[in-house]
C-alpha cells in the first residue's frame, strides 16, 4: 500500500519533471530546427534585483541575458546548466533524494583538454559554483530545489502547541521533550493538521531558544518558537512564510542588537539578493522586528555619558562639550530623516547593566551599518565619512543603503548605534533573568506593539 509520504513525493515528482522538461525542451526542437542552441534566463544580479515597495519585497526584475552554446565565453556555463537540469531530472525519474552536495559530486567530473588554450579542468571546481548553476535551474524551471525534492542540511527548529504531517507521521511539536521538530529542507510537504497559538516567535540564536522552550514560554503565551540558528537556511524562512501565509499567525523576529541581527530580520521581512528570484515564497513581508532594539537597551534619550567618545577625541579636550555635539547632531538628524515622534521610551537596561553587557562596535560592524541605511545617514550622524581597510589602502565605504531600512523609526535606532557605538546580544536580556526575558520583556513588547514593521 503506497504511504502519504510517497503520494505527496510522487506529485511533487510529476509537477518538478514536467517543469524540467518544458524548460530545456525548447533546446531540443533549436537543435532539430539546425539553429544554435541557447539558453534565456533572467539575471540574477544586483542590478536586476527590485524592491517591491508596496509588496515589501525584493524581486527579481525583468533583465534577461543569452547564454549560446557557440558563444566561446557562455558555451561553459551552458554546458554547466543543461548539465545540472539531466542530473536533477534523473533523480526526479529515478525517484531519488539527493542532497545538494550529492549534485556536485554528480556533475564534477574532468573534461579533456582539446587544445592547449583550454583554461578550465572541471566542469565545476567548489560546490559554490555548482550551486550558482542549480540557482539557475530554479529560475529556468520557476521550481525551488526543495520542489525538486533536493535536500540539504537540516538547521532550524520549532516547538509549540502545534500538531503537523510529516510523510506517514503526525508529529505533536507540543510533545518534544526538552528537544524540538527539526524543520525539514522541504517544508511544502509538511501538512499542517491544527494550531493553538497567537502568534510566532522566531528567535535568532539557537542557545536563547533553548532557554525559552525549557523555560516553557510557548506554553505560558501560545506561542509557536521557531529558532533559524544564525542566518536563516531556505527551509525555515518558507515554513515561517506558510505560518504567517495560511495560518494567519503574526510573525515576530527576536535578534542580537547589531547590524548582523538586523539584517537577519531583513532576510526573513524582505528577501535576499540572491533568491530574490523566490522571494515570494520565502520572505514574511508582514514579520515585525521584536528586538533587541538600540532603543530597549537605552531608550530613546541616550544619557551623556554614553555618547561615544574615540581616544582621540577623549585626549582632545573638553568630554562633555563633545558629547553634547554630538547628541545635538543626532536630534537635528533625526528631524532631517523625518522621525516625529517624542523621544520618551524608558530602556529596559539600567546603566549598571549596560557597562555589563554591552559590547564595543567594532569598524566592521560599523561598516555592515552604512550597508544597511547608506552612507548619507552615517555624515548626518556623525559628521564624517566611514573609512573601511581595502588592499591595504583607507578607502570611503560607500553605500545607498537599503529602502526599506530608511524608515524614520529604523533610522532612529541605527542612529542610536553610531551615537553608542555599542551592541548587545540577545544573550544579555537572558542574562539579565530568563523570567525577565519570558515574562517581562517580550509579553510587554507584544502587548504594548512596541517592534518595528
């Protein structure tokens, strides 16, 4: 008797081979037809990479580049795409579940030199390259690896009051342990079966998450707690998208407080360049940035003491004048980025507290900062211009910055840092008290709306 799980593959399997076949069928009747074989496929770059204000999200645009069999500069990447798309389209036929770094090995393999001009050994050297090709298959075909049943490295985690299907199982993800429902990498063929939750927590680190599930928070604030462990792997961004999506549950992102956790909540909020291409299935535009905001660690009007002073400037004369500059400059930014708003949110840190656990910024943290809102918002604030280390040589680190992160509100926290020049963990609201954390700090933060959008 064939099981769900070889039901929901098998279709899977049918939707992914038809895919396949009707996107490289075209190059079979160009060979039939005696014309040049060649590949049309929309570019994944940069420039090409549009954000969707109104969708709030990055898409890819509508620039397409050729790649021709003949062309001596494409014939490679060429022979590399049709080479991926047999491999995967065997694997589908042959009822198989390769992993991404199986298709490497399947697809590396030395070619002969036809002359001695030849450059390349390979038809790919590192798994890098073989899968910026597979990236391209998924473009060609509009099918995701994990549609094509691809797995890859399990990394995110879930638990909550929640039961789901997974193949010929119901897992209750209330009943884990001390341990969690590992989100597989093809979370289209899980079927969620019934919820008793509010909203989702995703945390970024993966030791808080620990604390919290033991601490038993989902339980006390139904909630379902997700962690993606760093960076977020493909699988936990789509099944935070489907809870958001079908299930109608609120998404809230809980990040260090640097520049590196931001941009972890752009990820999940907005999409990435890279698959910018599937951003409507992976990206959450709804998801909101819980914390840790600059502005939880010290409050909207950041004492005088704590307005960063560098050594130099220390050295230099009269402290508190500087300082005061320098808190003036950040007030008239802000009216010039448009923030409105009283400036009356208490921290939720003490300032015994912040010489504990905040942390130093240093120039790459800095430099990841003006990624984010662009070296326009840096001058304002600062009054300079960043430097970075390239070759060696003191460059200016140029940057628009990114539109949705021109926000006044994102602005003003951002703004907080390049004041501080300071950074805290989510560790640190942890170390404060886990039941400061469970039952002070997010509950009030949910219930009073206090996150950014």
């Amino acid at each position: 008797m064939e099981g769900l799980q070889d039901k929901i593959d098998q279709k899977a399997r049918e939707l992914s081979i038809k895919a396949v076949k009707k996107a490289f069928e075209k190059l079979i009747e160009q060979v039939r037809k005696g014309e040049e074989p060649k590949l049309i496929i929309k570019k994944r770059t940069l420039a090409n990479t549009i954000y969707d204000r109104q969708r709030k999200l990055l898409l890819l645009g509508e620039q397409k580049l050729t790649r021709k069999f003949f062309d001596e500069n494409e014939a490679r990447r060429f022979m590399q795409t049709v080479l991926m798309a047999r491999i995967i389209y065997e694997a589908l036929v042959n009822n198989e579940y390769p992993t991404i770094r199986d298709i490497y090995y399947r697809g590396k393999h030395t070619l002969p030199h036809v002359s001695p001009k030849d450059k390349f050994k390979n038809t790919w050297e590192e798994q890098q390259e073989s899968d910026a090709v597979l990236r391209d298959v998924e473009v060609l075909t509009g099918k995701l690896r994990e549609e094509m049943l691809i797995l890859s490295k399990e990394k995110g985690k879930v638990v909550g009051d929640m039961r789901l299907r997974s193949g010929n199982d119901v897992i209750d993800l209330s009943k884990m342990g001390h341990g969690a429902y590992a989100i597989e990498s093809t979370p289209d063929l899980i079927e969620f079966l019934d919820v008793n939750a509010e909203y989702v927590l995703v945390v970024e680190k993966d030791a808080v998450f620990q604390q919290l599930h033991r601490f038993g928070y989902w339980k006390a604030n139904k909630a379902i707690l997700v962690t993606s462990a760093g960076q977020p792997d493909r699988a936990t961004r789509r099944f935070v998208r489907r809870l958001n999506e079908e299930l109608k549950l609120p998404v809230y992102i809980l990040a260090d407080s640097d520049p590196y956790g931001f941009y972890i909540y752009s990820v999940f909020k907005i999409g990435s360049i890279t698959l910018s291409y599937e951003s409507e299935r992976l990206a959450t535009p709804k998801a909101r940035f819980l914390g840790v905001t600059m502005s939880d660690v010290f409050g909207d009007d950041v004492p005088l003491n704590e307005v960063y002073l560098s050594p130099e400037e220390i050295k230099s004369g009269d402290t508190k004048k500087l300082r005061e500059e320098k808190k003036e400059r950040f007030l008239k930014a802000l009216k010039t980025f448009g923030y409105k708003e009283k400036l009356t949110k208490k921290p939720f840190m003490t300032e015994e507290e912040r010489k504990n656990f905040i942390i130093r910024a240093k120039e790459q943290d800095l430099e990841r900062a003006v990624e984010l809102v662009g070296d326009k918002v840096y001058k304002d604030f600062t009054n300079e211009q960043l430097k970075s280390s390239r070759g060696g040589k003191k460059t200016i680190k140029k940057s628009p910055g990114y539109p949705w992160f021109q926000d006044p509100k994102w602005i003003k926290e951002i703004g907080i840092f390049f004041l501080t020049h300071s950074k805290l963990e989510i560790e640190a609201m942890a170390s404060k008290g886990l039941k400061f954390l469970a039952q002070e700090y997010l509950p009030r933060k949910i219930e009073t709306n206090d996150w950014l959008d």
